[in-house]
C-alpha cells in the first residue's frame, strides 16, 4: 500500500478514508503477526536460571525465568526487587530494552511507567494497570531466594 | 529481513543471530509506527469531515447526535431529554468519530468496535478496562440559536 500524503487525505471523501482505514486495520493485523514473532523469540531467548541473579549491579535490570516465572529482577539502592516481566499492557518483556530510572521503570514498548517497588502503573497512554509484584529476598550470601518468590497481595 | 517486512516468517525471525534480531526489531517498530501515525491521521481526517462548522440547537433532533469542531478538535454534541450535551467525538478506543454511532439513552456507542461512554460523564462502559473517561464541554446557546462549545468540564 502506498502512503497517502495529509494532501491526499485532504482531498478523500468520508467514504473513501473510510475504506482506507479498514484497509489500514486488515494491514494491522498482519503487522501484529510479525511483531509477535519478535516478542515471542525475546521470551525463548530470556535465560532460564535454576537460581535469581546473585550478582545484580545496582541500577540494572535483567530477566530470567525463575520457578517457571518470568521475572524481572532490579536493585535499587542495594535492594533487589522482582516484578512480573511481563508488561501489564501488552504482554512485552520488561526486560527488553527497559530502563530504569530510580525506582521507575519505563516499558520499551508503548512507554508504560511503573513503580518498580510496588509494580504499581506511574503513568500510561491510555490505560491504567498494576504490574504484578513478587517478593524477592536476599539471603545473608547476597544470592536470592527462590523459594521465597510468591506473589504479593 | 524480506523486501516486504509484512512477510516475515516465525523461522526466518528465530533463525536470527542477537544483534540481527535487535535491529530488524527497531526497524520493524519504525515501521509499525509510521502506519500507527498514518491510521490516526486517516481517523483525524474522517473527523474534520463529519463535522459542520455551526451547529443550532434545533438542528440536532432529540435522541440523535451530530459533530462540529472548535479549534483543532471535532466535538460530539447529543440531545437528550431536550437537553444538549458535548464530548470529544474522537473514540477514546481507537479514534474513529463517534457520531458515526449509535446514540440509546445517554450511552454512546461506536460504530467500528463498540466502544461506549456515557454522555453525561464521560465514562467508559466498554471496553472493561481502565481506559480515561472521554473529555466533557460546556455547551452555550447564543441568541442567534448557535452552539458555542465552552471550556472543558
């Protein structure tokens, strides 16, 4: 399909930009299918770890499936906190090209912003949901515990 | 990546290295972009063209709706009960116009996917999710008989 210019569309009847937004929408769908072959391939490749990630670096974020979750792990201020690593949004990893900044984390995807100390949403678009939050703790040896990964209320 | 991004195939995207992953990735979300922007700029025209620079209260029959704009924006206006109520016509959904819908009662239903607010808030009854309420104006009739949308409530 060959991209009209705002002339162009200037120029269209209700009708006919009418037709060219369905069109646009059929195209849609097949633009979702591809996308999701991406998503899905960043999910096979998040490593898959019998234990959490002992050696986080302050500020970072990593994923890794953790007891059959998949987590996103993150220290801020020498404290590790686990989220759900899927985005409440629209199910994109966290982890994949996420950024931290303090205690907000900011979806590579759509920019969706949540606390990442509560999983609570700080700002999106349109919409408003809470990431789900999960308990991490760090024993006295600095690694995390998986057994003490449950869900928060 | 194919000529066409569109023919992407579930192998071909697995069968990249990392870094080949990465940039056909942004690449492919510049594209998707770019036809989300040309979708709402399709969206945005079908609203300039279903609204009518003055509107007159009796113009518009009780039970039915019609669209006018004010500035940059296209604003629904209903009668209901005698009474004339305004909100933005673009669908807090997808951005198509909303006075292309169905009006029952003070609920407002799109024609293209359903979505439904109630004129007198500006509440989302569908889709279920958190979506923000649609924006609501005061609507002043002029001696000439005229509709005058005021500020934003």
């Amino acid at each position: 399909m060959k991209t009209p210019t705002r002339a162009d569309l200037e120029k269209m009847s209700f009708d006919e930009l009418s037709e060219l937004a369905a069109e646009l929408a059929e195209e849609d769908e097949a633009i979702k299918k591809v996308r999701h072959y991406f998503i899905d391939e960043f999910w096979t490749r998040m490593p898959h770890s019998a234990a959490a990630p002992g050696d986080l670096k302050e500020g970072e974020l990593r994923g890794a499936s953790v007891a059959g979750k998949s987590l996103l792990w993150a220290k801020v201020d020498g404290t590790v906190y686990a989220l759900s690593d899927k985005c409440p949004h629209r199910g994109f990893p966290l982890h994949h090209g996420g950024k931290l900044d303090g205690y907000t984390l900011t979806c590579a995807y759509h920019g969706g912003q949540f606390d990442i100390r509560t999983g609570a949403c700080v700002k999106h678009p349109t919409e408003t949901f809470a990431c789900e939050r999960f308990l991490a703790r760090t024993g006295a040896d600095g690694t995390i515990d998986c057994e003490a990964i449950r869900k928060r209320d | 990546m194919p000529p066409n991004m569109l023919e992407y195939r579930r192998e071909q995207v697995a069968q990249l290295a990392n870094d080949k992953l990465e940039a056909d990735w942004q690449k492919y979300m510049t594209f998707s972009n770019q036809r989300q922007r040309l979708r709402e700029e399709v969206q945005r025209m079908m609203r300039k063209k279903s609204a009518a620079p003055r509107v007159r209260s009796e113009d518009i029959p009780e039970g039915r709706m019609t669209a006018t704009k004010v500035g940059a924006r296209e604003i629904l206006l209903a009668k209901v009960a005698g009474q004339i109520y305004a909100i933005d016509n673009a669908c807090g959904h997808s951005g198509y116009p909303l006075d292309k819908g169905t009006l029952d009662g003070f609920v407002v239903t799109c024609k293209w996917h359903d979505a439904q607010f109630d004129l007198r808030s500006g509440a989302v009854l569908a889709p279920g999710r958190a979506m923000k309420p649609i924006p609501r104006f005061r609507v002043v009739e002029t001696a000439d008989g005229t509709l005058k949308i005021g500020e934003e409530l």
